[in-house]
C-alpha cells in the first residue's frame, strides 16, 4: 500500500476527509482524502496492482 500525500494528476496537496472502515469485505480502516485543488476525493493508501483484486470480492 502506498499512502498519497499529492493528487497524482495536478500534484496539488491531499487532505484528510474521514476515516472509515471497509465492513463489507475485510475490515479494514482507510482514509478517504480530497484534492485542494479540484475536490475529488479518493481512498488511501492505495492498494498496490497485485492486491486490488481482493477489495472487490464481495457478494
């Protein structure tokens, strides 16, 4: 897992929204962090390539 500290698009700095956690698949506890510049919001860390498979299996 990578944790992000810029937007990798605009670079511009990434701020700390809310820290929720994943209760449908594995328990996990994730930030989700805004963009200072455009808003867009994304989870961190990101999941490295090898690994995102598995937060998508669910029923």
């Amino acid at each position: 897992m990578k944790d992000q500290t810029h937007y990798p698009l605009c670079k511009s700095e990434l701020k700390k929204v809310y820290t929720p956690k994943d209760y449908l698949v594995n328990g996990e506890i994730f930030d989700i962090v805004e963009c200072s510049s455009c808003r867009l919001r994304l989870t961190s860390p990101f999941p490295d390539k090898d690994k995102i498979g598995s937060y998508y299996e669910s029923d």
